[in-house]
C-alpha cells in the first residue's frame, strides 16, 4: 500500500479494518517505532515528527493504530536520511544543484536496502498478514523491493488505464493489486 502525495487515508484504513494486523510498517514513520500504549501516547502528545513528515500526515493513522492496539514500525531513516539543507530545500520547492541531485541518488537506494531489511528480518514476526505503507515510487517495477520481497501483495494507487501512479496527477486514482 502506498503514502504520500495522494490521500491514501481512506484505502489504509479500510486495509487496517478488513486484515486487523499486528504490525504495520511504515516508511513515513521513518525510524520511530511505536509498540506500547505509552509510546503512541507521547507521540501524539508531542505532536512533532520531522522535517519531511509532517505531524499531522502520520496523526490520523497513529491514532488507528493505536485504537486497535496494531504495533507499528518505523522502516526508514530519520529524515529519509536527508540532510537538514536538503530536506528544507525539497520542503521549499527550492532548486536542487547537480551535487545535491547525485547525494539524493544514493541515498534512495541505501533507503530502499534498508526498506528491504527492516521488512525481510520480521518475516516470522506474527501469523497475521503485516501492511507495509510505502511510496508508490519504491513499487514501480524495477524498483527493489518488487524485485527482493516475495509471497506478498502490492496494492498500488494508479489511473484509469491501469498505470501505477508516480506523482502528483489530476487523474481519477484507482487502486490495483498485483501479486508478487
């Protein structure tokens, strides 16, 4: 399942409803794990995550997770790993130089190798299906977690013809499944 630039609420919601999961990871928590009553609690009390999550984006799905008492897995780097320049340069639609471009090319495969870890060390971690909420940019198929994660199933925003969404469009969203 997929975040970000769509509003996937409702389609993760009705997902945490039909498969009442144990565990949920989420690329968008970056590293913050939440796994006790008391940790969703500061959480949500704090009301602060990071420079490229705001609060409120992860706020209304927090507080499902913690209603229905679902562990959840941040399965990323702090910041996506960005460094503060970048990270407010991409919040400020602000131009990207060549060098900065090439550190954001690296970084997005170390990020998705560590997706990649973090979800393949919890493969027996309950019996329940686990929901991994990823954007859609990581499940294009080249991508590597298409490639090196199996036996699971992609549910993917995409356009009426089909095609998975990559970014910002003002086409009517559907939402497609493939078996990998």
């Amino acid at each position: 399942m997929t975040h970000g630039f769509i509003d996937d609420f409702n389609k993760q919601k009705k997902l945490i409803k039909e498969i009442k999961p144990e565990f949920i990871f989420s690329e968008d928590m970056q590293d913050i794990s939440l796994i006790s009553i008391g940790d969703y609690s500061s959480f949500l009390q704090n009301k602060k995550h990071s420079l490229m999550t705001s609060f409120g984006d992860v706020e209304k799905l927090v507080s499902i997770y913690k209603e229905d008492n679902i562990k959840l897995i941040g399965i990323d780097f702090e910041n996506f790993g960005f460094s503060e320049k970048i990270a407010n340069k991409i919040n400020n639609k602000e131009e990207i130089t060549k060098e900065e471009e090439k550190e954001i090319e690296k970084l997005v495969d170390k990020r998705e190798e560590y997706h990649i870890k973090k979800i393949s060390n919890q493969n027996n971690l309950s019996k329940k299906p686990i929901l991994v909420f990823l954007g859609s940019w990581h499940l294009r198929s080249e991508g590597l977690i298409v490639n090196k994660i199996k036996n699971s199933k992609i549910i993917f925003p995409a356009n009426k013809k089909g095609e998975m969404v990559l970014e910002p469009t003002k086409d009517k969203i559907v939402y497609m499944e493939k078996n990998i």
